[in-house]
C-alpha cells in the first residue's frame, strides 16, 4: 500500500506539481494536497476498496470532497485501476470530481477534475469587478467634475473683465463709511442748531423729566 | 464720574435712531437737519456660493449701502434678505432679525464714531414703534450691551416711541399722533408724555392697499405686474387718489372718464399701464386705506382679497375694519373730558401711507389725507377739527429722538414703570 501511495504521489509530483503540508477540514492521513505551476490547488484522495464497494461510503466521500470547492481548485480522487470499470462514474462527473486511476504499473488519470474557483478568488473577482466598476464611476464624475471647474474659470475670467471694464470707466459709487479722520463733533451754538431744536416748547418740558417727582416729594 | 460736565458732553454725543420699517434713519446732533438712512434689512449671504469664495470677506449678515454688491440668485432673497422691522414688531424668537438690529445699530454707531479723545460713548436715544411689546425694548437694550461688549460705543441709552418722537419734532405738546406704515396703523395721544391707555392700533397700513391694487391690475388685464410687490406699490402711490365722497367721485369718473385715464409708464422699463375703462377704481385705492367699510370693497373680499381683520399682536389688539375717523374718535375719548378738545385741535398725521396725490384738474373730487380725515370726523359729529400732514415725515422721528436727547437729563434713570430714561452703560 506504501508503495502505491508513493506512486501516485510520483505521478503527480513528474507534472511538475509541488506537494503541500495544508489542513483541510476532511483531510485524511493519505489524502494529498498539490500545487501547479498556477498555483491551483489540488486534493487527492486514495479511495480503499471498501469505501468504493460501499455506496453510501461512496457518496460519503464525494459529499465530503465536493464540500472542499471553495477551498481547492481540483478534486481528484483515486482508486484502482479493477475498479474504475465496476464504479459508476457520473456521480464524480456530476460533483466535478477527476478520476485516477492506479495499479503496480500505472498511474493514469481517466477523467480530468473540473477547475473551481475557491471562496477567496470568487471575493477576489467580485472586488476586483466592483472595484472596476467604482473606478469607472469615478471617472466619470471627475470627468464632470473637471468640465463644471472649466465653466466656473471661465466664469470667474469673465466676472475679472468686467470689474476691469467698471473700474476703468468710473469711479468707485459706493463710500460706506466715513473716514474717521473727518468726524469731529462739534456742539451745536446758536448759529448752527438744527431748526426742529430752536423755539421748542418740548425742550422745557423734556428737561424736567425726573424733576418734577423730586419737586412733588 | 458725572457732573456738570456731563449734560454739556450729552448735549454735544446725542444720537438718534430711528427703526423704522422701511429704512432705518440714524446719525448724532451734528447731522444737522437730515439724519443718514439705510434700509432697515439685512442679507445673509451663501458661504457655500462661488461669490462669496471669491469675495473673500467673512460676513455672517451684511447691511447697509453694500448689501446689493453681495445678492445672488432672485429665488434666494425671501430667506436671505430680512427686513425685520416689516411691521413694527419682531418675534421675541426671531433670532435672525434681532441679529440684523445689532448689525445696523453698529453699522450706525461705527460709522460716526468720533476720534477725538474725549469721546466717551453716545447718548442714544432709539425709537421703536408706539405698540413695540416690553421684550422689544429689553432686546434693544440687551444688543446695546453686546455692542459696548465689543467697543465702546454707547455711554447711555433710551427707547422712545415713534409717535412721541414726531410730536416732538413737530414742537406739539399735546396732540393726537396718526402714524401709518406699510403694516398698520397707530392712534397716540401725546400730553407731555405718551397717553398708553389711550393708544388704538389698526391692522391696516400701506400694504393693504397695495393688495387692492393688485386686484385692480388683474381686473384691469395685468396680472402679471400684479405679481411684483415694488411695481403695484409704485402704481399705487402714483395713480391712487382719496375722494372727497367715494359714490360721488365714482359717478364723476364713470361720467367723465377722459378725466382719469392716464398712461402709466414704470420707470425704467418700456412698461405703461393704462387702466382705461377701470380708472375710476383709482378712487378705491385712496378710500380703502381710510374707511374699508364701503359696500363696494365687499366684492374684492369675495374673491378672496385678504380683509383687514382683528388680531392681538404683543400686547396690543389690533382692529381691521375700523376707520381712522372712528379710531381717533375712539382714542381720545379715553383720555380725561377737559383733554380732549385740544386733541382734536391738534392731529398729527405721519408716515408714508399718508402721502397721496391731488391732481389739480381734480381737486373738487380727490383730497388729500388730512382732508379726508376732518371730513370721517365730521361726518361722526365732531367738527372742531385741526389736522396737519407732518412734513418731513421720514425724518420725523430721528428729529424727535434728538431733541429728546438733547433735553431730557442725563441723570433722569430708566424706569420700567414709566418706560422713560437713561440705561446707563458705563
């Protein structure tokens, strides 16, 4: 059985591949675990016969494997070569799952094991699509963003010409304030009292506002 | 602190302002005859607008004579641009007028601010409308404070009301003032001091009119100038007149329409309104403003013309429907018998809704505001009458708030009983 073990590990190690020490979940002691040249990884389970003669090991199995899709990009499993005519094969097809076959001379692979994209890489492609996506979006308003500053320049050109134009046709129109040197304020004589103030009958009364209490008391 | 000296330094920093709802007239003694004036408003400009960016100036509110270099887009203006002294009363909560009082106030101060060392703060007197609620007055003498807070600018301060300042101005010590604004209309009875219990308010001013002026362009097939407030006013002080009988004057003009046809061109714009068949509603216009009683306005309020109504505004009850004969009538008869008399001889009518036309080719039929007002009295039997048109009337008050100033001393303190004297600042 070790020696049988060692050959299929041989066969797939001559592709090229590279043998990983990784856990997975249903990871038995003689499954393999292979990385290509991709770096796609690939499962190898060694099926005993026993676990082939029995279906609902079998199914047990596949169940188990194809619950590694997310994980792994191949699935193969392996069994021998007497076998793989007895074997009911569609249920491997159907879960994507490659077959191997082996015996003292051979190691071939009959069915090939469809290609899954892991978990990560599905994210990966979804980030990389929304990414995209938000790229392509932010373009576009920077592309506005851009044309309404051309607007706004060109607004702000022509609002500078016409000050120009303005200052050098007049003079300034608007004086708010009164420069602070110029207020000096000087008590009104005789001479210069405001009229509504002269002959005033209400100055006389106004001036005695609070004098006529302090006279009562 | 005080002395001697101190009357003669009030006499010479006495500083009147007058809060007015349109504009807002303002300036020290030393003006002479004719105080400064701004429109009494205030502009909030958008920060977020490009303008204000490349202004580069930082200004929460802007007022004064610089207020039309910052007005950005029409839809903007009816929450950007306040005049908060619409109606003579600001809301106790409308945080954003009361902040455009303190701008212009400062605005004011600021800009007579003298150099000279002696300089110790202005004697201010202030004036606010006759139905101005306590709170208006605490609020005024609250920003005073704030504005000192910031620089000295206010060394005493007083709050007069307007229709004492104009009998001021008008040297009448005992009299009955008739102010008339864009919003409503006061009856004060003034002897030596403001008569309070005595004070009539009607919910009726300048805007009224302008409504019925609206009407009248829609009748007339110009509805769409009757949209814009600035122009129905214009047509209004240009084209309304006050009859002598309002049938009468109808009659005439329906008989006699060349009479009153006029072409009316709005300055400025290529724009004439000709009222044609319905110039004898000009007569309307004028009467409405006085007595709104007449059948003939019942047909205008059907339609949907808002009516004067009654309503309770700060501490005053306003009525809608009263005609300013009546409500003199009313005003001086709550004041002591042996009184009265020398009211009636002395009516004082101020402020712009007062101010109407008397073409002289019409003369016999359209009169003028003081006419009118001795005719409502007769007609309730009362025909000992004298009433005067104030001259002046935009500088009315501003003249009153400086004479008062001027006179009353500066040691007679404020009192929140008789609403008279000096707060002082410092």
């Amino acid at each position: 059985m070790i020696f049988l073990y060692e050959k299929i590990k041989d066969y797939f190690l001559s592709k090229g591949w590279k043998e990983l020490k990784k856990e997975f979940k249903y990871k038995k002691e003689l499954d393999f675990i292979f990385k290509d040249e991709l770096d796609s990884i690939i499962f190898v389970r060694i099926l005993s016969k026993d676990e082939l003669i029995d279906r609902n090991s079998l199914l047990e199995n596949i169940l188990e494997l194809f619950s590694l899709k997310e994980e792994v990009n191949k699935i193969y499993i392996a069994m021998p070569k007497v076998y793989v005519s007895i074997i009911d094969s569609s249920p491997f097809e159907e879960y994507g799952i490659g077959i191997i076959s082996y015996d003292e001379k051979k190691v071939m692979e009959i069915s090939p094991a469809k290609f899954f994209k892991t978990k990560s890489k599905i994210e990966e492609e979804k980030m990389e699509k929304l990414i995209s996506f938000e790229t392509l979006k932010l373009k576009e308003e920077l592309d506005n963003i851009k044309k309404r500053l051309i607007n706004l320049e060109e607004m702000v050109q022509s609002l500078n010409n016409e000050i120009k134009i303005l200052k050098s046709q007049s003079k300034p129109i608007i004086e708010t304030k009164i420069s602070k040197e110029e207020i000096i304020i000087t008590p009104p004589s005789s001479e210069n009292i405001p009229s509504f103030l002269k002959d005033n009958p209400w100055i006389e009364i106004l001036a005695k506002r609070g004098r006529e209490e302090k006279i009562a008391v | 602190m005080y002395g001697m000296n101190e009357e003669e330094y009030k006499k010479i920093y006495v500083f009147g302002a007058d809060y007015g709802t349109s504009d807002f007239k303002y300036g020290p003694i030393a003006c002479g005859e004719k105080p400064e004036k701004i429109e009494n408003r205030g502009y909030f400009p958008d920060k977020s607008s490009i303008m204000y960016k490349i202004t580069g100036i930082e200004k929460d509110i802007v007022v004064g004579k610089d207020i039309p270099l910052y007005l950005e887009a029409r839809e903007d203006l009816s929450t950007r641009l306040i005049y908060p002294m619409r109606n003579g009363i600001i809301d106790k909560n409308d945080e954003k007028s009361w902040r455009i009082v303190k701008e212009i106030s400062k605005y004011a101060l600021e800009s007579f601010k003298p150099i000279e060392e002696k300089f110790k703060g202005f004697y201010l007197v202030a004036s606010l409308s006759a139905i101005a609620p306590k709170y208006m007055y605490e609020k005024l003498f609250e920003i005073y404070d704030d504005i000192n807070k910031e620089e000295k600018l206010i060394r005493a301060a007083t709050i007069i009301p307007q229709t004492l300042a104009v009998a001021i101005s008008h040297k009448v010590p005992t009299c009955v003032v008739v102010e008339s604004g864009h919003g409503n209309t006061q009856v004060c009875p003034i002897s030596r001091y403001p008569i309070r219990n005595a004070i009539l308010a009607i919910n009726r001013g300048g805007g009224d009119a302008n409504a019925l002026t609206a009407e009248i362009l829609k009748d007339s097939g110009y509805g769409d100038l009757a949209k814009e407030e600035i122009v129905v006013r214009k047509i209004k002080e240009d084209l309304g007149l006050v009859p002598r009988d309002l049938d009468k004057a109808i009659e005439y003009a329906k008989k006699n329409p060349e009479k009153f046809i006029t072409k009316y061109k709005i300055p400025g714009t290529r724009i004439i309104v000709n009222l044609d068949n319905y110039s004898w509603t000009r007569f309307l216009i004028g009467e409405y403003v006085f007595n709104p009683n007449h059948e003939i306005f019942q047909s205008y309020f059907r339609r949907g013309m808002p009516k004067p109504s009654d309503v309770k505004i700060g501490d005053f009850y306003f009525r809608g429907m009263l005609d300013f004969g009546e409500a003199i009538a009313e005003s001086i008869e709550k004041c002591p018998v042996e009184l009265q008399p020398y009211l009636y001889k002395q009516i004082l009518l101020s402020g712009g809704n007062f101010n109407w036309n008397v073409p002289e080719q019409l003369k016999d039929i359209a009169i003028d505001s003081a006419t009118k007002i001795k005719l409502l009295l007769e007609e309730k039997g009362i025909k000992d009458t004298n009433v005067i048109l104030t001259e002046n009337p935009q500088f009315s008050v501003w003249r009153g708030c400086i004479v008062y100033g001027y006179a009353v001393p500066y040691d007679y303190t404020w009192s929140w009983d008789r609403m008279e004297g000096w707060l002082k600042y410092y």
